[in-house]
C-alpha cells in the first residue's frame, strides 16, 4: 500500500481516504464504467444486454433525427447561457456595488427562488404559459394579440423556462467575484481618464471573468443535460438529449443506444468547456 | 486615502444609472412574478388558472388531506437527513485528506470530484440506474439515500476543504505537544476550528438532496417518491390546484428559514 518517494500513504491517509473511496468507486465510477461498457453493448429484451464491441449504438447519432437533437439541445443550452449572462451581470454588478447591508438582502431575494424547488420554478411557467393564462391575457390586454395564442409547448417557452430555473446560478458567481473586486481599480482607471464604458469594459469586465467562466459552466451543464424542462414546457418539436436518453432507458428499454447517447452527451460537454475556458479564460485574464 | 475614498463610494453606491436601476427591478420582477402568480391562484377557488372564481383557501385543505403529497414529503425529510449525515462525515474526511497530506493518486481524487459536481445529472441518474439493475439492488428508498450520498459527497468535501487549507496548524501543534493524541486532537481542536464550514457542507448537501429530481427519477422506483417526484406527477398534466397551495408553502417557508437565518447570521458577525 505504502507507496516511496516522501509521498506515502500513511494509515491515518488510508483511513480518511477509504470511505471517499469505496462510495464513489461503487456508486459514481463503477456505474460510470458500467455505462461505457452498455454503450458498446447490444441491447436485449427488456433492457437485457448483451456486451462486445458494437459501434452500431454511436454510428445511430450520425441519424439526422438524433443529430437534431443533439444539436437543438446544443443550442438551447448555449442561447441559455448567454441570456443568464446578459440578464444576471447587470444583476449581479448592482447588487456587489450596494452597501454592505443592501448587498446581503439582495443576493437573499435572488436566492430564494433557487432554494425553493426546482420543479415548482418551472410549474410556474406552466400555468403562466397555458391555456388561456396570465401571459396570453396580458398579450390581449395589451393589444398584441387579438386572441389566446399557443405559448406553452414552443422553443420559447422551453428557453424561458430554462432562463428562470439557472438565472440564479449565474449570478451568484457574478457576485461572488464582482463583490471582491478592489472598488480602487475602478476609481484609478477613472482617474486616469478613462470614461466609464472604459472602466468597465477594460478593468471590471475582465476581472470578473472567472466569475463569468463559472456561472456559464454552472448554467451550461444542467442546461444541456435537462428534462424536466422540456419534459414540461415544451413539445415533441423540442425533445432535448435528456428526453432522448431518458426515453431510451425508461420507455424504449433501448439501454446500448441509451448509454452510447449519454457518452456523447459527456464527451461533447466535457470537450465545449475545455475549448470554452481555454478560449475565454486565458485570453481575457491576459487582457486584464 | 484610496481605502478611505473606495470605501465611501461603496457605502453610499455611485449615482444609480436610471437604466440599471430600471433592469434591476424588471430582473426582480421575473424572479418574483411566476412565483406570485402561484401564491395568487392558490387562493383562487376555481379549479382553473385561466380565471378568477373567488377566494377560497379549499386546496390548502385538500392539501393537508392529500397522504401523496404527506408521505413524499417525510420521505424526503429522511432521504435529505440521512444522506446529508453520512456525506458530511465522508467529504469531510476526504477534504482533511485532501487538504493536508501529499500522495499520489491525489489528482485522481481531484479530478473524480470534480468529475462528480459536473456530470450532467441525467448521465448520473441513468448510470446508477443501470447499476443497481445489474447488481440486483431493488429500486426504493435505500437506493435514493445511496445515490443522494453519492452527488453530495464532492460539495461537503469543496466547501470544508477551503476551510482546512485556511487553517493555522500551530493550534493543533501546541494540542499535541501537550500531549493530546491524534484523535483527542481532532475531536477537541480541527473539528471545532472547522465547524463552520462543516455545517455550510452539510446545509448545502441537505439543500442539494431535498430538492434533487433528475437522479432521484431515475433510483427511486415505484411506490417511493420524494416531494419534488410528487409534485412532478401531479403537474406532468398540466396545472394543478393543490400544487399551487403546496408551492405557496415551500416558498414561504424557504423566506421564512432565510430570513430567521440571515438575522441570526448578521448578528453572529457584528457581535
């Protein structure tokens, strides 16, 4: 067990490290092994399966029904990331420049939302949306539209709905890194001529940029990986690969396809964040 | 003089920008307006969300009624509770490790961790799904405690083990120098120096747990729903009265336990 090098596994090592060890091993690595095994897998009867080295269940993606998904979720999951940004840096820059009392109640308000459930977040959409709803009687009232109009079950709505549930993941980060900054290298820009749209773009902007990094990757990931919204608000036109997968496995019994779906789903995630903070992170802290 | 200065301009806010101020409360507006709108309709005694039938606090009584929704919700009492205990005291341990010693295999470690907070939780869901299939775990509560244990591990283990590169060692020094053994060390000296983050831990992992649906979807089974799987198949067809009252609850309650919180929280740091 002892391993050299001055970098040994002490017992007392062993024994803080051993329950991490055997939980995550059993119950998150293994089944993650399990998945890339199914996904080379031949499906059986009732999610019975068969293992080997079979492609089929990747090449099937290349079928353009499933790469719209994948590439509709793709989409939802990046239009939500910047709409999170757009609408929360603002949020967020306000609040970090309160007074310390105003700064506390502030970022509670957009917390309470978040801690209340997420389902009940997006079932507000739900009855907003439906039917003949608050939404459509507001479009009438405000002479939009003549008539109720179908709101839910639309791209729309499926955007909308994704926008409220991550918002607040978004802005706590913002906050976060926004609420440290050094209001002095804001005042000193300001000194030395620069206009405010300067300041901000040149001194704030970059400075809160791992704060910016983390809230998209916070959005991004559930955004890509979600269900329930789409599940919920939308419509057959906005399947999404978490309803794809979860089809595969629930309905379809489809477990082969199902895992292979869930790899690429990982794969393609993994490979966008990287490219996203490679790109993003080191150029604009070099700026900065 | 910059510290004087930067100060000042921090407490009294620059002039508000108009347009700012204006977003602000349009942002707060969106936040809080789907969520009136529920508490608004939970009185309404139409059954419909489409009109108002007068008011009426009968889902509130059909919601005290309703076993589904009674049962689901000490279900997840038990699950958060459970899971929340045993991921503490595991991510704790994995954080004092991680935080303390050198070893190899250590950004293994890391990267799973991190690996752990990232995964898409549909990935997660599916996959403990699979497993517990395949090793004949039969689907319930047990499974859902296990798989909550398993997503909340990495969040005690982030949050406690910032606390512990942040200690100072020569307390824990002097503990044993007088002649206090490792574990006599642990119990009376790091523990209480890092309690505060253990809590903030194991709040998150509660919070994290009460309000998981994706992967509990997917590990529960039939005949053991938490609350948010309730209240996802009562709404899976569209608006429903009862939620709407249910929604009204949780939400006052979450401001309540907040702002009970927040108070006791800004006294602790003035005092």
């Amino acid at each position: 067990m002892a391993k050299d090098k001055g970098k040994g596994w002490s017992p007392g090592l062993a024994g803080l490290l051993s329950p991490v060890t055997f939980w995550l091993g059993l119950f998150f690595l293994a089944p993650l092994l399990l998945i890339v095994a199914y996904s080379f897998g031949t499906a059986g009867v009732y999610g019975g399966m068969k293992l080997g080295f079979n492609t089929n269940n990747y090449a099937q993606i290349a079928d353009p029904l499933y790469l719209k998904i994948l590439f509709r979720t793709l989409v939802i999951a990046v239009l939500t990331t910047l709409l999170c940004l757009v609408l929360g840096y603002p949020l967020a820059y306000f609040i970090a420049f309160r007074s310390r009392k105003w700064r506390n109640n502030l970022i509670l308000l957009v917390m309470i939302p978040f801690w209340s459930s997420l389902i009940i977040r997006v079932y507000a959409w739900v009855v907003i949306l439906s039917g003949n709803g608050i939404a459509n009687h507001a479009l009438q009232f405000l002479g939009i539209t003549n008539g109720p109009v179908n709101l839910i079950f639309t791209p729309k709505a499926v955007l909308m709905g994704m926008v409220y549930s991550y918002l607040p993941f978004m802005v706590l980060p913002l906050y976060a890194s926004l609420e440290s900054f050094d209001v002095s290298l804001k005042e000193a820009s300001q000194d030395l001529g620069a206009n405010r749209w300067h300041t901000f773009w040149r001194v704030t902007f970059p400075l809160s940029m791992p704060g910016v990094i983390a809230g998209s990757i916070l959005v991004f990931i559930p955004a890509a990986g979600e269900f329930v919204v789409p599940q919920l608000l939308g419509g057959a036109k906005t399947t999404m690969m978490g309803n794809l997968i979860q089809q595969q496995f629930l309905d379809a019994r489809n477990w082969a396809f199902g895992s292979a779906l869930s790899m690429i789903l990982a794969v393609v995630l993994l490979v966008a964040i990287i490219f996203y903070v490679r790109r993003v992170g080191t150029d604009k802290l070099e700026v900065g | 003089m910059s510290i004087k200065s930067s100060s000042i301009s921090r407490s009294l806010g620059r002039v508000p920008d108009r347009a700012l101020f204006a977003l602000v409360g349009l942002l707060y507006l969106f936040l809080y307006a789907p969520i009136a709108v529920l508490m608004f309709f939970s009185f309404n005694s139409a059954k419909s969300t489409e009109f108002w039938g007068g008011f009426s606090t009968r889902w509130y009584s059909a919601l005290l009624m309703d076993q589904d929704i009674l049962h689901a919700f000490y279900r997840s009492l038990i699950v958060g509770v459970v899971s929340t205990i045993i991921a503490t005291a595991i991510g704790t341990l994995a954080a004092l490790a991680l935080a303390r010693y050198r070893f190899r295999g250590k950004s293994f470690y890391d990267s799973t961790i991190y690996a752990d907070t990232v995964m898409p939780e549909i990935v997660v869901g599916i996959s403990l799904l699979a497993f517990f299939v395949a090793v004949h775990v039969p689907l319930g509560l047990t499974t859902i405690i296990i798989a909550h244990v398993a997503f909340n591990i990495p969040f005690v283990t982030i949050v406690v083990r910032s606390r512990v590169v942040g200690l100072d060692r020569s307390l824990e020094e002097a503990a044993q120098d007088l002649g206090a053994g490792p574990i006599s060390t642990f119990l009376r000296v790091t523990l209480p120096l890092i309690f505060p983050a253990v809590i903030a831990g194991a709040l998150l992992a509660f919070t994290l747990s009460f309000d998981d649906f994706v992967i509990t979807f997917f590990v529960a089974g039939v005949g053991s729903n938490t609350l948010p799987l309730e209240i996802y198949s009562m709404v899976k067809l569209g608006v429903s009265p009862v939620v709407n009252a249910l929604s009204t609850v949780i939400i006052i309650a979450v401001m309540v336990v907040v702002f009970v919180g927040s108070r006791i929280f800004m006294r602790k740091e003035r005092a």
